[in-house]
C-alpha cells in the first residue's frame, strides 16, 4: 500500500495566544482552522519488528471457550451492512460543530491548542511492537478527535480544548496475551478516581452542565468503559480480515458440542435495551430475526434425550488451547462478545492501516458493518472529523440506553411473573422439580456436601454449564476425568485415564455449573460453582465448590503440578487446605479444569479499614493458631508454600482457617527454607508485616530447587 501524500501545514501564525470574549473573536475563522485541522489525514504507522523468538499469530484468544456459552438472547443472528453510517457520523460531528460555531462558542482560535501534532508530516514510530505500539499510534492519531468530541459535546463553554474522553486499554482486563497480534479489550472511558468515581477537577465542573454531570457519573457507575475496540498489528491478513468482515456468515458450530444433554432450570433475564433515539439509523428489513429486547427470556440448555452424547468420543490430542487462526466469523464474533459482555453497542475493527465501524443492534441481534476505512488516505469524511462523530455517538448511546434503562428500573426491571435467580445462584431455585430424563422427575434436595462429592468421586464424565453474566449455556462442554477425586478414595494413588463411553446416562454424569469470576492466578480464572449429581434414590444432590480453569500449557502445567501437590498433602493427611475433587479434560481441547472444596473469603478481603496505610488483618487468636498449625502440617508433608500472602489465606463461614493456592510450591524442601517460610507468616499474622520480599514466589516452573538455607 502506497503512503499519501505529506499532509499539508496550517497557516497559524495569526491566531490568538489567549482566550479572548467570543464577541471580539471571529467565529467563521475559528470554525474554519478547526475543519482544516480536522481534515489533516494522520501519520502512517511504522511499527518497529517484534523483539524475541516466539511468533506473534492472528489467533482468537482464550475467551473463546467462554464465548461458546453465551445466552442465546445476546448471540449474533444476523450481518448486514450500514452503508451510509460513516456519512451519519461525519454529519453527527459536523451538527456539533456548528452549534459551538452558532453559539459564538470559540473564545480562541483552535490552533492555539491543537498545534503541536499539525507539524508532523513523518510516519509515527511507537515505543512498542504489536498490539500496544498499535494502541500508542492510535492514541497519537485521535489526540485531537478526544479533545474535540470533549469540548463539543461535554464542555461546550470551556475555554481550552483539554481531552477529557479517555482512548485505554483497561487495565483491570490484565495484561494482553503477547503471542497474539489482536486484543479486544479497548474502549473509550472517562477519568476516574481511585475509588471508582469520576474525577472531575474544579474547572471541569464549572463548565460542565449538571445534567450532563449527573449523567457522566450515572454511566461510571455502570460500567467502566464504553464502546469496544478490537485492535490487531497490521499485516496483509489483518488487512484481508477487516477486508471481508461483509461477507462473513454466522458460524454453526459456535457452541459446544454435547448433545442429548439435561436441561436447567429456566433462568429470567432481561436483554438491555437499544437506544430509544439512537445516534445513527440502520435498515430494518421484513427477514430480520424476530425481537428479543425486553421479553423475559428462558435461558439455558434444552432438554433433548435421556442419553447424553459428548462432544467427542476421543481425547484431544493436547488439552493445551490452540489459537488457531482468526477468520472473518471468528473475528465478527470476538468483538461481538466482547461488546455483549460490556454491553456496548458501537465495534470498532482496526489493524492501525484499514478500519470497520460495526452497530450492534440489541433487538434482532444483528451486527451491521460500515464501509471499509482506509485510516491515511480516507478523505470524505477525514479520518479526525470521523472520529468525532463516532466519540459523540458513543457517549449519546450509552446516556440514551442509560436513561431507558432507568425507565425500568435501575437494575433492568425485574419480571413479577418470576422469581430472578441471584447471581450467586446458578441454579435458580433449587427447591423445584425437573425434569432429568424423558417422563422422569427428581426432586432437588440438599445434603451434605460431602455425600455429593463422593458419588462425584466415582464418576468419570462431566458436564459443564455456564450461569452468570451473559453466559447462560445453550449447550454443556463435555470433561472427561484425567486425575482421581483425593477425598473419595482412601489411597488416591494414579490410575489409569478412563476412556471416553459413546453415550451416557444422566445418572452417569457430573454437572457442574460455573457462577461468576472470584480471581485470576497463575494457573487460570477460579469460578464459584455448584456440583450436583444423581443420588441411588435418584435424587439430585449438590454442592457448592470452586473451579479453576486452565488454557495455556504453562497453566496446565502449573494445574497439574498443583494437583501433584495436593496429592501429597491428601496422602498425609493434612487438614486446613482445600479438598480436590480431581482434574477433566474438555473433549472438545482447549482447558482443562480442577475441582475443589470453597474456603470462604481471603484474608486481603477482610482488612480492617484498607483506606488507612499499613496493613492490619482481622484475623482472631485461634484462627492464627490454626493457620501456623496448618502450615507445620504442610511443612511435615515435606511441601513448602512458597506463596503465604493474605489473598492466599482464607477463613470460612465458620471461621476456619484455610491455606490455598499451592501451584509454585516445592515438594521437600529444605529446611532451612521451611523454617524462613513459618517466620513470615508469624510476622505477617502478628504484626501485619507484607509483602514480605523474602517470600517472593519462584520464577515460572513447577521444577523443585532445594537450594534454600536459613539465612
């Protein structure tokens, strides 16, 4: 692709230097040298090469496994185009525009604070390779667009033209998958305190109309970023990608594969609402899909058989996830479900050379897809004025959807015809009858935990459903056990991997039903989740667990070492840490998942006033008995932690103490090392002493060093 031509340099040596009464200032100039800015085309990428070994692929990321569980009413059914979108926008930035022109609303001419950038005719060159040098242009490219979309639509009679929209990479999503050349998780965002608030200074109210600022901070409430911006490195696939977004088609197999499966019990939920007066129209036509905004809907899996068909008959080759390579579907469907998952309604596909702009259409779950933008070269409408009016009909969106969301309720207004299942109950209510089987019903009782885990010891397959968020799953994932249940069986020693049956009855199989997000590790994402089994009176028995997921083969490594470890302290005997139920492989590859006893809350999360410096637990005499007694038992198994910090400390309902999270812990260690490890957990029971950089964990690897001396 050949680069454009040097943009051309403004003429600003006669602007103003400083803020002068509008009367005295001429409007029609000012107008004008800010359509001349905004028509400058941007700088071209130069992208430095990747530094290392490790290729960087066009792959989808690991979200996929989750994305295959998302609730039928937020799925895509439909693709179209929106051909005249970007003129909708350039007219939405042009509507602005003259409305501060009209109002006399220029109180100095714009070139004064929009100069430094209109002097570079080079190619921009960021610090950084792949997706963030990508993010750094970008960034560089909509300078202006932000600070404009600012003062136009937010601060009309401000003076200066300071960006107070934000273009971010949200920094609570974690750190991008370096080996992969797409990232998703981009999106505009307004300042924001420590606390969550909005942050406004003194000068930014005084200027900021109160109904605005009611709705700015009725929307950081609510979410944290709006829109979403799927960024790729540019390369002549990603180019090809973004090429053929028009012509992708919806995907068959988007779910999982598990077929014949039992269904849930219904869940409700309302889908968000679109815009009652959205900032753009789209086509409707008469083969659209019907609506399915604001009906209650019956989510979940449905019932099919009484035999259970898995997903495969045959153990993945690699349980490792495989990024496989992004097609046009893959990658309509990464930003779709992104854009569900932050309910936003605007997609911005890039790669820093070629660009789409996709509305996604709640009602008919119908993405439609703009023009194709070359960002240097596209001309009518420039690139900058474009960007404009795409902030502008961002923030008019999420303030519309807000305030028809409020019409409901503030939460989306609850059916009265049902009772809503919590979030933390991804069962809905457990007290009904359902249906398991053709003209078969259990009722659903509770027993103890431990009756539920022991038949699940002795169970090999297992179905997966996902409740929570956007998830509610149209279809389980099929696991197949790989490791043993250490609490049913007395001497859990290895046994052979069971193989994969053809079908199964439901009394046959595990469901395991995952509830929200509880933390991140090194070894993967850690859900809430409820276990239920078939009892030999047919009764449905559960209980409440935890599940760690696993993708990466570091992950699984790092599971699987974990487990080893597990095995070590199940085999002598030591209370106060979690019980392990076993690890299953997905038939269909790609994760593998460790099932575990709940131990309550973290110690991190029970500070005493966390707003104050230093660090005090609250943490009673016996539970730090219990926890040093826990970890001389752990020591006397020969294993050391290597990782005791609050987050990893936990006390129960009960007020029993637990220690979890052993994936960078060394089996006979020394010691010395052992004796160290006891003195910082004194220090930090006692005296509230942390980090303790002593007890920093091990680079990554599960290979035990006996190095460690009492120092």
């Amino acid at each position: 692709m050949s680069l454009p031509a040097p943009p051309q340099k403004l003429d600003l040596t006669n602007t103003l230097s400083a803020p002068v009464p509008p009367g005295f200032l001429d409007q029609d100039a000012a107008a004008q040298q800010l359509e001349e800015i905004l028509s400058m085309p941007p700088p071209a990428l130069a992208l430095p090469m990747p530094v290392g070994d490790t290729p960087i692929r066009l792959g989808y990321p690991t979200r996929f496994f989750y994305d295959k569980h998302i609730d039928k009413s937020l799925q895509l059914r439909g693709i179209k185009p929106a051909t005249t979108f970007l003129d909708q926008l350039n007219d939405l930035a042009g509507q602005y525009l003259g409305e501060l022109r009209t109002n006399a609303q220029y109180t100095s001419m714009p070139g004064n604070s929009l100069t430094l950038r209109t002097r570079n005719t080079g190619p921009f060159k960021p610090k950084n390779t792949g997706v963030p040098g990508v993010a750094q242009y970008l960034r560089h490219c909509v300078d202006f667009s932000l600070r404009i979309s600012s003062r136009v639509f937010l601060f009309p009679r401000a003076p200066d033209w300071n960006a107070y929209l934000l273009w971010v990479r949200l920094g609570r999503e974690g750190e991008a998958d370096s080996r992969l050349a797409v990232d998703e998780i981009h999106a505009l965002a307004l300042p924001s305190t420590t606390e969550g608030k909005l942050d406004l200074d003194e000068d930014e109210l005084l200027y900021l109309s109160p109904i605005m600022h009611s709705n700015l901070e009725k929307l950081q409430s609510r979410s944290d970023s709006i829109g979403t911006w799927v960024v790729m490195t540019p390369s002549a696939k990603a180019e090809s990608l973004i090429t053929s977004l028009n012509r992708a088609t919806i995907p068959s197999d988007r779910n999982a594969g598990t077929r014949g499966f039992p269904g849930l019990p219904p869940s409700t939920r309302l889908v968000p609402p679109d815009s009652p007066e959205p900032a753009w129209s789209t086509v409707s036509s008469a083969n659209e899909p019907p609506p399915s905004g604001w009906k209650l809907q019956s989510g979940g899996a449905e019932h099919s058989s009484e035999d259970i068909l898995p997903a495969a008959t045959r153990r993945p080759r690699s349980t490792a996830f495989d990024y496989g390579e992004l097609t046009p579907e893959s990658l309509i469907q990464l930003g779709w479900a992104r854009a569900v998952e932050t309910d936003s309604s605007v997609i911005v596909f890039t790669c820093g050379t070629l660009e789409r702009i996709a509305i996604r259409h709640r009602k008919t779950q119908t993405l439609y897809l703009s023009d194709l933008i070359n960002i240097t070269q596209i001309r009518h409408p420039p690139y900058l004025k474009l960007q404009v009016g795409l902030y502008i009909a961002v923030l008019k969106d999420a303030i519309s959807r807000l305030h028809a969301s409020e019409i409901a309720s503030p939460e989306l207004r609850r059916s009265t015809r049902k009772r809503r299942a919590p979030e933390d109950d991804p069962l809905g209510n457990q007290s009904k009858r359902r249906k398991v089987g053709t003209g078969s019903v259990v009722s659903r009782t509770f027993e103890r935990p431990q009756s539920a885990i022991k038949i699940a010891g002795g169970l090999d397959f297992m179905l997966l459903y996902l409740r929570y968020g956007m998830h509610d799953s149209p279809a389980p994932a099929s696991f197949i056990r790989s490791v043993p249940c250490l609490v049913s069986a007395d001497d859990p020693e290895e046994i052979a991997r069971p193989s994969v049956k053809r079908k199964y009855t439901r009394e046959e199989c595990i469901v395991v039903i995952l509830g929200p997000k509880i933390g991140t590790g090194a070894t993967g994402i850690v859900h809430t989740a409820s276990l239920e089994v078939i009892d030999a009176q047919g009764r449905t028995v559960t209980a409440n667990i935890v599940v760690k997921t696993a993708f990466l083969a570091e992950q699984q490594e790092k599971m699987r070492h974990e487990f080893q470890v597990y095995r070590r302290l199940a085999a002598h005997k030591v209370k106060g840490v979690p019980e392990v139920y076993g690890i299953f492989d997905d038939l269909e590859g790609g994760a593998i998942i460790l099932l575990m006893s709940h131990c309550g809350s973290t110690l991190w999360d029970r500070r005493i006033d966390p707003t104050r410096p230093g660090l005090r637990l609250d943490v009673k005499p016996s539970q730090r008995t219990r926890l040093l007694a826990i970890v001389d038992a752990i020591h006397a198994a020969g294993v050391r932690h290597y990782d005791l910090r609050p987050p990893n400390l936990m006390i129960d309902d009960g007020g029993r103490a637990y220690i979890i999270d052993f994936d960078v812990a060394q089996l006979d260690p020394t010691e010395g090392g052992k004796r160290r490890e006891r003195r910082a957990l004194v220090d930090l029971l006692f005296h509230g002493s942390y980090p303790d950089f002593s007890m920093r964990s091990p680079p990554s690897t599960v290979a035990s060093t006996n190095g460690d001396s009492d120092e």
